[in-house]
C-alpha cells in the first residue's frame, strides 16, 4: 500500500483485503498524514485499497465500548475507537503505534 519504511512488515496482514477491517477513523487519520506527508498518489493508493477492505463505521454501540476502552487502557479517543472495532470484530490489531503495546490481540511488526 506505500513504500515507507515498514512496508513490508505490514504487507504480509494487507491480503486478502476482504478480511481486512478499516474503521472509519482510520480512514480519517491516514487521509489526514497522507495528505501532509505523502501527497495525492499515495492518498489515492490507500483509498483505492481500503474501499475493498470491510469498513466499519462507528455506531453508538462502539462508541460506548471504545469510551471504557479509553478508560481502561487509557487511550486516546482515536486509538480507543481503533481498539475497540477491533475487539467487538475479535480481529487482531495490526500497527506501528506503540501506544498499543501490550494490549491483547495487537500486533506491532
């Protein structure tokens, strides 16, 4: 999906894209850095990508959950949101962010 520096590390979790989970708030935020980082080519590649992927979009349930979440672990609203889609999917979380080190079923190549 890029070419950055854990390109590979993370194409290994990409396919099939349909077991793939692409919460919306991902989509938000790697729009938002692809943006200001990496310009259009890289945005459109990720879309293009994640459109294929299941999309998750955050409904009062979730949001519920992802807020003691929050609490528990002491995440942002983001990552909890992020943790919290993956949870209620039973999928695993696959990330760079070390906020997420040591939570169940995280992954960080």
């Amino acid at each position: 999906m890029g070419n950055g520096p854990k390109a590979d590390a993370f194409a290994l979790f990409l396919e099939p894209e349909d077991r793939l989970l692409v919460p919306s708030i991902v989509v938000y935020e790697v729009h938002k850095k692809l943006s200001l980082t990496a310009g259009k080519t890289a945005l459109d590649h990720f879309l293009s990508h994640a459109l294929r992927a299941r999309q998750v979009i955050l409904d009062w349930t979730l949001a519920s959950k992802a807020a003691d979440i929050s609490i528990t672990h002491r995440l942002a609203m983001a990552d909890a949101i992020i943790y919290a889609t993956a949870r209620e999917y039973g999928a695993q979380l696959i990330t760079a962010d070390p906020d997420f080190g040591g939570l169940p079923g995280v992954i960080i190549p």
